[in-house]
C-alpha cells in the first residue's frame, strides 16, 4: 500500500463538498485521497483503508488516571490539528494521525449519534472518481450499532446507498447508488400485454419497481397470497391490477366481496367465473356470506375434480395436463379473490333464546346470526382447505385485509399464504415489528427500509411485496374510476373469453342447492 504526500490546491478542508472535489480529481489519477497534514499537503494512496502514518505525540504523563490521560490525548489532538485514532488501554497509549477534516466530522458525527467515543469508531471513505463524493465508506461500529440509523449521516446519503455488514472483518459497507424513485402512477393498462397472452399465467405484475422493471406474483414460487392495507392505501387498486392481471394472462377468475357487495369490481362481472350475489340484485348481507361459502365449497370440488384428472393422466400439476384434456375440461389456473376476509369470517358469541320468552321477532334475529355464524365458519374451513390442498391443482386464493394482525388469521392459514403485499398510506410509518405478521424475521427491517426509503408522502399505491430476493417496494397499478367503464370492451378486444362458471352443483350425496335459483343465471345455485 502505497503512501504520499502532494500538493493540492487550497480549499476549506472542513467542507465535506470542497474535499470531495480534490478527492475526485485524485481519484482519477488511481489513488485516494486519506488524509491532510496542517500545512496543505495531502497524504494520498492506493487503497482507501490506509490510514495516514501516524503521528508521534507528546509523552503523555503517567501520573494521569486513565481518563484524565484520554482527555489529555484529545487535548493534544486538537491543539495539533490531528486525530486520535486510537487509544490502547492496557498501555495507555494514544495513536494520532493526519486524517482528513470532513472524515474526521463525519467519525465524530457517528460517535455521537452512538454515544461512544470518536476513537471508538473507525471511518475510510473511497471517493468517486466520477463525481464529487464518497463510492464507498467503510465503518467500525460498536457491535450493537443500527447501520441504518449511521447511514444518513453520510453526506449525499440517499436512498440509493445500499449496506452490508461483514461479519469477519467487523466493518460495514455502505455503498453509493443512484437515488430509488418509483413513478407516480402506473397505469393498469401498462401492465397488460398487447393481446391475451395465457402462457404468461405464471407471471403476474403488480406493478414497477424503483428500476423501472415489474414486480410480480408468481403463482408456482408463491401460491398463495395476502394483501393487507388500510382505506386510501391502494389496497383495492392492488387487488385490480392482480385480477386484471390474470384475466389477461388466462386465468379464470372469482371475487368475494360481501361486505362492499362487490360494488369496486362490478364493471367486470362478466368476466368472472364466480362471485356472489350482489345488494344491486336483491341480496343481503347474510345471502351474500352464504354464497361465498357455497362458491368456497364449490371451489374445492372443482380442485379435487382436477385432481382426479391429473391422477388418471398421471402428473401432479396442472399445466402437466396434455392440452387437449385442459380444453376439454376447461382447466385454466383460477384465482379467487376474498377481500375483507377479517371481517368476513369474525364470529360472534350467538345468543340463545331466554327461556319463557315469546318474542318472534328476537327469535328471528338469533336465527340469521346464527346463520351468519354457520356461513363464516365455512368460509374459515373452505379457505384452509384450499389453501393447504389445491396449489398443485391450478386453485389459488388470495386474501385482502385492513390491517395485518396476529388475530386476522390463524398461523397454519398464514403460513400457506406465502406472497405477501403491504400498501402503505403516504406518510405512514411501520415499525419492522408491525411487519412481521406479514414479513417474518429479518424480511420485517428490511420492508420497513423500503417503506422508509420509497415513501415520498405524495402518491398512493405504495406497497411492498415478497419476492425471490426479499421484500421489494413497487408502485401499484391504478386505474381511476371513470375509466372502469372502458375495461370490458379492451378485455374483448384482447381475446379475454367470459369464462364458464364455476360449477355450483354439488355431488348427488350432498345437499341440494337453495330452492328457487333460476336456472339460466350464470351464477344459479348461489
């Protein structure tokens, strides 16, 4: 490792922007800049990592206690324009050396902000040679530091710097990168391809990355999924950009919504294959729960069907099935979507009729709830079933909640549902424990980084999502209102088929459907 002093032109050595346009020039030149002697001189070399040699001090007095001599030390170091870079306690020895100002501020800087002692903490800075500023800084922490509170510290920290420790040197990496920036909006219809395209069904956008490429769900890495995200968040957006996403790509498609009577998704209720009835139809809250438990039941019958099939042609997947028999059969990869789902399967202590009491009305109200009861217990048995049993069948759930909560969901249905999605409200702030219903174990710190990073407190539709690589923030797809009505005839002229309905018709052992459905409807039997 190469060591040299040269000359440089003047300039304000305790301005971080000034020293890092000298620093950039050297750097052109293959060496770095490491350190200024108190007359001007620069101290150069080959590799950040060396330190200025250092600098012989004064004898420091031996009658001194330990931190009367460490104060001393500090003394002589500002009197000498040098730094104390180390300070040996067994022997009582201080060890100075010319390091750079702005280094030697932004050490003291990570010293308070940790509440140690600046010769505690060991900074290098590899500046860049294509721009004034750091490429590279390289810390000693104390072993409990949180490198994500030292980092923006860094001048021209932003969040394009990336961190990582190294656990076998003790030093931690924090590293320049271009600023993330996600875009604003992304429109829905950027996310579709040119034309019906069902051999892309393994690969679902949600929408773009801060790079400008697609996050996305992949069913056969992810099966399953949930959404959480509160009112304003973009939740429901989300939920649109995935069920538009699949229909274009093959998929067949259901939406349970009970508790909003389907009104976010009613402009594409031709297109699917299953949902329940709707207040605009007649129904009530009760009918509603009660067909998304008939639709739930149906759905598992028509994954045990598909299983049969696969069996008999001898595969154990889906899309393994010889073509001809996915045509004949109407095997397509369907997705059902159950937003709401907390409120959906809630159940409540259902009251019993007081003895000796003849109130025919009250009577009738214990009754619907315990209807209600019976219907969310369904929805909660159907939804494990096929959460647990049907992936390998072309049968995928996903889920949308509120809030991410340890009561919303038990651990075996959570544990099934490995692609995960928060959409935060712009401002909102997660604390990584927050996350960890969604992101567990280290995924929490690193989806509330993306979160903390990707939020510019504006634009709605930030989410972060599962991906092979960890938790990834995106910009959600987003399609206004007014432009809702126009999706029916683009799907059409995409060559998105209305699909066959989902079989409603139970085997002859079981129960037969509620009298008075008409037979026509496409959704007879609900």
């Amino acid at each position: 490792m190469t060591q040299k002093a040269t000359a440089v032109p003047q300039f304000d050595a305790d301005s971080w922007d000034e020293t890092a346009l000298i620093a950039q020039s050297i750097a052109q030149k293959g060496f770095q800049l490491i350190g200024l002697r108190p007359d001007g001189t620069a101290i150069i070399s080959d590799d950040a990592m060396t330190l200025p040699d250092a600098v012989s001090p004064e004898v420091i007095d031996p009658s001194l206690n330990d931190a009367a001599a460490l104060a001393a030390s500090a003394r002589y170091a500002r009197k000498n324009k040098v730094t104390l870079t180390a300070w040996d306690k067994l022997m009582r020895e201080p060890t100075f050396t010319t390091m750079l100002p702005a280094t030697h501020r932004l050490r003291e800087l990570v010293a308070e902000e940790q509440g140690k002692d600046a010769h505690e903490i060991g900074v290098h800075v590899e500046w860049s040679a294509q721009r004034p500023g750091a490429e590279r800084v390289l810390m000693r922490l104390p072993r409990k530091a949180d490198p994500e509170k030292v980092g923006p510290l860094i001048p021209g920290w932003s969040s394009g710097w990336t961190i990582e420790q190294d656990t076998w040197t003790g030093l931690t990496a924090f590293t320049w990168g271009p600023q993330r920036v996600l875009p604003g909006i992304v429109p829905i219809r950027s996310l579709m391809p040119g034309a019906f395209e069902p051999t892309a069904w393994n690969r679902i956008p949600m929408g773009l990355a801060s790079d400008a490429s697609e996050v996305v769900w992949q069913p056969q890495l992810h099966p399953h999924g949930l959404i959480a995200g509160t009112t304003g968040s973009g939740k429901t957006q989300g939920l649109l950009a995935l069920v538009i996403g699949c229909l274009v790509r093959g998929w067949k498609v259901g939406i349970c919504d009970p508790m909003k009577g389907g009104a976010d998704y009613k402009f594409l209720n031709d297109f699917l294959a299953a949902r329940p009835r709707m207040e605009l139809e007649g129904a009530t809250q009760l009918d509603a729960s009660q067909d998304t438990a008939a639709i739930l039941k149906a759905l598992y019958r028509e994954g045990q069907r598909r299983k049969r099939l696969c069996l008999e042609h001898g595969v154990n997947f889906w899309a393994k099935l010889p073509a001809e028999v996915r045509e004949r059969e109407d095997i397509r990869p369907f997705l059902m979507v159950i937003d709401e789902y907390k409120s959906l399967t809630d159940r409540d202590t259902v009251p019993t009729m007081p003895k000796g009491v003849n109130d025919p009305e009250l009577e009738a109200e214990i009754a619907e709830l315990r209807e209600f009861d019976a219907a969310k217990l369904s929805i909660s048995i159907y939804t494990g079933k096929i959460a647990r049993e049907l992936r390998a069948w072309g049968i995928y759930i996903w889920l949308a909640l509120q809030k991410a909560e340890q009561d919303a969901l038990g651990k075996d249905l959570r544990e099934n549902l490995p692609a995960r999605v928060q959409y935060v409200i712009p401002g909102q702030t997660f604390a990584p424990e927050v996350l960890k219903f969604l992101f567990p174990g280290d995924s929490s710190a690193l989806a509330a980084t993306e979160i903390s990073i990707l939020d510019d407190r504006e634009s709605q539709g930030l989410g972060v999502m599962t991906q092979k690589d960890g938790p990834t923030g995106f910009r959600g797809g987003f399609a206004p209102d007014e432009e809702h009505a126009s999706f029916p005839a683009l799907l059409t002229s995409m060559g998105v088929p209305y699909p066959r309905p989902l079989s409603m018709d139970a085997p002859a052992r079981a129960t037969a459907s509620p009298s008075g459905s008409d037979s026509s409807d496409r959704f007879a039997g609900l």
